[in-house]
C-alpha cells in the first residue's frame, strides 16, 4: 500500500466498519516498524491489511475485503500472505483483537491457527456503548 492508495482504502474502510479508521490513523502507520499491503484485482482495490512489528511480534492492525468478496476466501488469501511475510521478516507471533459478535472473522482466524489467548473489556466502540474484543495469537514456533 502507498499514500495514493489511501482514498480508495478510506472507501473500503467506510463499507467494511461501523467505525472506520480515519485517514490520519491509516498515514500514521506509514513508518518503519509497520507493513500496509493492498489486495488489487485488475485495477480495483479489493483489500488491504496493517500490521505493526514491535521486536519479535506482528500486530495485525486492521485487515479487511470488500463485502463483494466475502466468504470467498479473499480474506483468508491476505491473511495468509501477512502470515507468511511476517515469519520470514523474523516474527515469532501474531496477535490481533477482533469484535466479540464479530464470528465470521472470529472463525477465520480460528481455522487459521489461532487461539484466544484473552479478552479486552470495552475495547471497541458500539453503537450502543462499548463492544468487547478476544485477544487471539498465531505462534509461529
């Protein structure tokens, strides 16, 4: 992903959250410690994904496809390629959050490899308040 990307990847964000990084959150993220990929067919921006390294460990940040896409294996294709570019560049884990009522990402990630390795009350907003999300790890060793 570049800069250029980022009008296309802020509409993608709108149709994929309910509460979507802003534009400022995406350029933060352009810096060393972090890795952005875009999933494109043709010329058409269908994915993209945001990971942040911090020593040995990948934080996948935000992964997300068009809703045309889904249940398609798009999402599951970019989730594997952050896999395995992370554990060549060195990682040892990844880790990511994901909305509690969230079960179609939830079994994604599960299918994957990974586990729920814990919780983290009110950590998402709601419409209604605050949503909890599961803390889950993929160990690559």
């Amino acid at each position: 992903m570049t800069t250029g990307d980022l009008p296309k990847v802020l509409e993608l964000e709108l149709l994929g959250y309910s509460h979507p990084w802003t534009e400022g959150v995406f350029r933060d993220c352009f810096k060393e410690n972090y890795r952005l990929w875009s999933m494109v067919q043709g010329e058409v921006l269908r994915g993209y994904a945001v990971v942040n390294y911090m020593v040995d460990e990948a934080h996948l940040l935000n992964i997300c496809v068009h809703p045309c896409l889904r249940g398609q294996g798009a999402g599951r294709k970019l989730l594997r390629h952050v896999l395995s570019t992370s554990v060549k560049e060195g990682m040892v884990q990844m880790l990511l959050e994901v909305r509690d009522t969230n079960e179609a990402a939830t079994a994604l990630y599960v299918s994957e490899g990974f586990e729920e390795i814990g919780r983290r009350p009110g950590y998402y907003p709601a419409a209604a308040g605050r949503e909890d999300a599961r803390v889950m790890a993929y160990r690559f060793t």
